[in-house]
C-alpha cells in the first residue's frame, strides 16, 4: 500500500535498520526499544492484521515465524524472547501492517505491562 509506512520501509523508502531479511520477511530495530533486543518483523506482503489473515496469505505467517526462530537462533536469544502481535487500535496497534514484535535480553514478566 502506498501510504503503510512499513510498506515503505520494505520498498527502502524509509531508511531501517535491518536485522533480517529473505525473500517474504524483513525484520529490522524498533525506533522506540521496549527490551535490550526488539524487532519488528513484517512480512513484506501488505496485509493490515490478524484480521485479515486468510487462507491465502496464512502461509506468510508461517514464514514469519520461521524467520523469528532463524532471528532467535542468529542474535544467540537462547535465554528466551516474547512475540507480540497487537490487532487493532484498541489492542495497541498503532502501524496497519501486521507485525510482530520480539522482545528479548531482559525478564518479561506476566501479565506484560
């Protein structure tokens, strides 16, 4: 979409700092850290959120979570992380282009705060 910021952060409109990349992911550093390590990871097909996961695009999900364990693995976050999808405005989604967040390098505790 032409106006979803990180549909321009894929295209390379808008400079990122990339932490990963293949052919259907891009991670790359959050600009407001919540964790010593957080990444946004987006698959680079625009679909706005969970809601509008279908069973034509369900597999860049998988894809995704592929990509977060390659991430897991690559950033030695053996100690654990936290994967954090927010659905709507209401939930905290503030960027309409699904999008997880993995958090890692400090404790998570629960319920998250």
């Amino acid at each position: 979409m032409a106006d979803c910021l990180f549909c321009k952060i894929v295209a390379g409109e808008i400079p990122s700092t990339k932490i990963y990349e293949d052919e259907y992911v891009y991670a790359f550093a959050d600009i407001a850290p919540q964790a010593p390590f957080h990444a946004i990871v987006i698959p680079k097909e625009h679909i706005c959120c969970a809601n509008k996961i279908t069973s034509e695009n369900s597999f860049l999900i998988g894809k995704v979570f592929e990509a977060i364990q390659k991430i897991a693995e690559l950033e030695n976050l053996e100690d654990g992380y936290r994967v954090v999808n927010n659905c709507g405005e209401k939930a905290g989604q503030t960027v309409f282009h699904i999008h997880f967040h993995l958090l890692a390098r400090r404790d998570l505790g629960w319920p998250p705060g």
